[in-house]
C-alpha cells in the first residue's frame, strides 16, 4: 500500500489506523461517529444489491481495523438483510488487541428499524457474542436468539440523535456506522458525523442501484480530506466534515 496523501511513500493499514484514535474525541453529548462507505467509479454503494462484492480483500482489512476501533457499529435494517451480518470481529487477534486495551472484544451493533423484520437466522443473531442493540418503534417482540439483543423504543420514528445520545450513556464514544446509504444520508444531514472513509473500487457499470449517501437534503457538505492511499487501482480516502 502507498500513501499518497500526505507524505508519499509505502505504508499499511496498521500504520495508518495507529494514528486514529476516536474514543479520545468523543464529547459527551454523542459518540465520535465515523462512516465507511465503498463506491463504484459511478457512485454506486452495490453491484448485484450488495456491497461486499464492491471492495478487495484490502477494503475488508480496512473495514475489520475501522470496526476494532468502534465501541459499537450502527447500522439499516435493510443493510442487516441484505448483508446478513456475522460476528463483528471474527478475527481473534482483533478481539484481543481491543480486550488488552481494556475493550469489550465485540462491538456492541446497534440496528435502526421500524419494525423487527431482521434476519433472525444470520451469524449475527446466533453466534451468541457481543451484543445487539435495537432501535425502533415497532411494539413486536423479537425471537429468541442466541445473541444478546436489547430493544429500545421510541413512539415515532427513531431518531438519530437520541439513538447516538443513548449509545454514548451506555459507555460508547466511538461509533462506526456502515451504512446503509439511505442511514448515511440522514446522519450527514442531521450533523451527526465527524469522519468519512471511503474506498474507491476501480470498477463502471454497477448496473444502478443506490448511491453510497441516499436523501441528503440541505444543500452540499463540504469535506477535509486527511489521507490518501491506493493499493494498486484501489484507492481509500479519509475525510473529516466541516462545520
């Protein structure tokens, strides 16, 4: 892998995540929120519906580093049913580097849904670790699983701001959400993300679909970016919003 911004030479994804420490710059009102996002050339977050069919084998690195780091991963309903998640971190190493740091060694997930309509046969569900937290405004009851799950109401619609508000009282301060772009769109309008990562696949005709940020009222947001990387036609970019 090659830096390319700033300072050009040869690095790694540990190199680089060495220096993101995220938990350290949580305020206390809501977690530091960061997004990781992968994009056709043409803007699409899927190629046949998914995303993992976008990204290389150094993307899921990525993806896997970004995830140690997050004391929980915020993610759609229709994410979870598309992906299908498994356990967070099935690397053990991962899972103790973040419990010798002094961590929980999965990531709590925290799923937005307005109903419970949830794969409830995925990895994520009957691996029985981490645990899973819900927010929704369903009144059902979910199934019983192997995994932890915790649901948390609201009488409207789920908002944002008080689901984050909720994870950083629960002990979280650093919350990576992945998606999807329609979750993406409403973080980003409502203020609520502090970083951007995203790969660029060296790919055209993704055949439609979604782009990587969906909805997004309010006029442009403006970003910094930090760093600059590419591992052959590959790129990963990081950028930080503007207030």
């Amino acid at each position: 892998m090659q830096r390319l911004i700033p300072d050009p030479g040869p690095t790694t994804i540990g190199e680089q995540m060495a220096g993101f420490d995220p938990r350290s710059v949580a305020g206390q009102a809501r977690p530091y929120v960061y997004t990781n996002f992968a994009s056709t050339i043409d803007g699409h977050a899927t190629i046949g519906g998914v995303s993992g069919k976008i990204g290389s084998a150094t993307d899921t690195a990525m993806l896997m580093a970004l995830r140690e780091s997050a004391d929980a991963v915020l993610i759609g309903a229709g994410t979870m049913r598309v992906e299908r998640y498994g356990r967070l971190l099935p690397q053990e190493e991962a899972r103790e580097r973040r419990a010798a740091a002094g961590l929980e060694p999965d990531p709590v997930t925290a799923i937005v849904t307005a109903g419970l309509d949830l794969p409830w046969d995925a990895g994520l569900f009957t691996s029985g670790a981490g645990e899973v937290v819900i927010f929704t405004s369903s009144g059902g009851r979910p199934p019983e699983v192997a995994t932890p799950v915790e649901v948390i109401r609201s009488e409207r619609s789920v908002e944002l701001g008080t689901a984050l508000a909720t994870l950083r009282g629960r002990g979280a301060r650093a919350v990576l959400s992945e998606g999807g772009p329609t979750l993406h769109g409403r973080l980003l309008a409502e203020g609520l993300v502090d970083e951007l990562f995203l790969t660029f696949s060296p790919r055209l005709g993704s055949g439609g679909g979604p782009r990587i940020v969906e909805g997004l009222a309010g006029g442009p947001i403006d970003l910094e970016l930090r760093w600059l990387l590419a591992e052959g036609s590959e790129l990963f970019a990081r950028y930080a919003t503007r207030s």
